[in-house]
C-alpha cells in the first residue's frame, strides 16, 4: 500500500476550496462577469503567485477572444478609459500593485479586485470587488491565530504558507472564463483556433 499523503492533501484542499466557492457572493461574482463583459479591454495583475494567476486568465480572456493583456509585459499597450483593470492580490495592500491600481484608477479605467481583504488599499479604490473567502475569515477550524500556528511549525500545515487564496482564485478564475464561453455562445473549436501554435 502506497504512501496517499499527497493525494490525501488534494482531497483536503479540494473541500476547502468547496466551503469557499459555497461563501461567495453571487452578486458581487455576477458583476465581475459583467465587468468583464461590458469592458473594451482587459488588463490583469498580480504579484507573486497571483501575479502567475493573473497571467493565465488573460490567456483564457485572449483565447475568448477578448483584447487582454498584463501589466508590466513589454507588449502592453497604454491604458485608456472604458479598459478594465483585474488586481489578484489577496491581501489588497501589496505596494507595487495598489501604486498600479491608483494609476489605472486615475487614467480612467474600471478596477476589479479579487481578494480576501475588502478593507484593504485596493480596494477602497476599486471599483468591484470579489472576495474569496480564506483562513484568514475562518473556514471550518482555520483562522489567522491558526495560520500563525502553522507557520511556527506548531501544526501541521495543509498548504504551503498556510493559504489557499491563489488556488482558490486560480479555479474562480477558470469558472469565470466557463461562464464568460456560455454569455458569449463560445466554442472549443475557437478557443483552439486561438491557442498558441508555435510552442
């Protein structure tokens, strides 16, 4: 009989990241998916691994068929008024994105924050936010005291740093582009006549 540790580990992640799809506000995702729909363009963000999150939805949002782009690419064009900003930052305070989200706020874009924290820098300034709901607002026995916990090797910990925030924003993500293919009547084969044919 095999060690089932790590598959053990996906099965808790994976109920974790149920409880937290169950939190969420329908109406504030209802309006991300609008936001989405309504923008002329779409840029994305992130630092760390949100910022690699944010770089696969604007993979999806381009193989929609939607002009995305992210922030800080050497190809990405100037800002304007009607585009729409997506900030993944689960703590909403990380300096280099929030002084990027005021800039995008102040050339006249719409912001969106997905977040764990709606008090936070970005998202006074954002125009939608998204919350997702971590262990830092309590899922089943998990709180911040816990992460804490987890982190001084007190407990054993079920995900690296004790967070699921980009995991969890990471399947938001790909549900978001799910129903973004159904509004706008999509099919597989357009997204494969948009996939990457010199990799």
């Amino acid at each position: 009989m095999g060690d089932r540790e790590v598959q053990d580990m996906m099965l808790l992640m994976a109920s974790k990241i149920h409880k937290i799809a169950e939190r969420m506000s329908d109406a504030e995702v209802d309006g991300l998916v609008s936001e989405i729909n309504c923008a002329r363009r779409v840029f994305v963000m992130g630092a760390g691994r949100s910022g690699l999150v944010a770089k696969a939805f604007a993979m999806r949002l381009m193989h929609l068929g939607l002009q995305s782009f992210v922030v800080g690419e050497t190809i990405t064009p100037a800002l304007r008024q009607g585009d729409l900003v997506v900030v993944f930052s689960g703590s909403g305070e990380t300096k280099t994105i929030a002084d990027l989200a005021e800039t995008a706020k102040n050339l006249g874009a719409r912001v969106a924050l997905i977040t764990y924290k709606k008090d936070s820098r970005i998202g006074r300034i954002a125009d939608h936010v998204v919350m997702i709901p971590s262990q830092r607002e309590k899922i089943g026995e998990e709180s911040q005291e816990f992460e804490v916990r987890q982190m001084m090797g007190e407990h054993k910990s079920f995900a690296p740093l004790g967070t699921l925030f980009e995991t969890a924003a990471m399947v938001f993500a790909d549900a978001i582009i799910s129903r973004l293919m159904d509004i706008r009547e999509c099919n597989i084969e357009e997204l494969r006549g948009r996939h990457a044919n010199i990799e």
